[in-house]
C-alpha cells in the first residue's frame, strides 16, 4: 500500500466555503477514482505546521493506483479549479506501508 500525504498552504482571503470545498472535493476523489483504499482531510491545529494550513492523506492500494491517480481527469479537475486557485504552497509526500 502507498500512503501519499498532501500539505496546502492556503491563500489567506480564501474564503471558508472555498477551503471546505477543496476539501470534499479531494474527499470526492475516492468515489471517483479507482486504487484509493482511505482518504481523509482536515484542518491545520499545530503551531509547527510552518504556514501548512490543511492536509490531506489518500491510502492506495499499490504504486500502479497512484501512477494512475496523478493524471487521472477526476483529479486533474480538483487540482485546477480548487487547488491551484486557493494555495500559495503544497508539499506532497509519498511513501510504502
């Protein structure tokens, strides 16, 4: 299984119906794209996030379903129209469990 983390460092007048947007629409991604086992997402409440405001943690089933979900359409589409208009920074993290 591969466990890939995702770190967003939202835009400071994004508003509150935008963030929660962007985050059931990465949550929507589970319905939408084969391979993802778990997905889930939240809200920064630590001091030593450094300016990382939201995350989002998506559990694959293997290497192949990531590959697959990078330019999958369903994702492409969340990151253009949420992701992209709201961050000033990501970090993305990808590991084997």
């Amino acid at each position: 299984m591969i466990e890939h983390i995702v770190l967003f460092k939202l835009k400071t007048d994004a508003s509150e119906d935008q963030k929660r947007g962007m985050l059931n629409a990465l949550l929507d991604l589970k319905d939408r794209i084969p391979g993802i086992l778990h997905a889930s997402a939240g809200v920064n409440f630590s001091a030593r996030a450094q300016g990382y405001t939201h995350g989002f943690v998506i559990r694959f089933k293997d290497r192949a379903a990531l590959d697959a979900y990078l330019p999958h359409p369903a994702h492409v589409v969340v990151v253009e129209t949420h992701v992209k208009p709201l961050s000033e920074g990501v970090l993305a993290l990808d590991y084997e469990i």
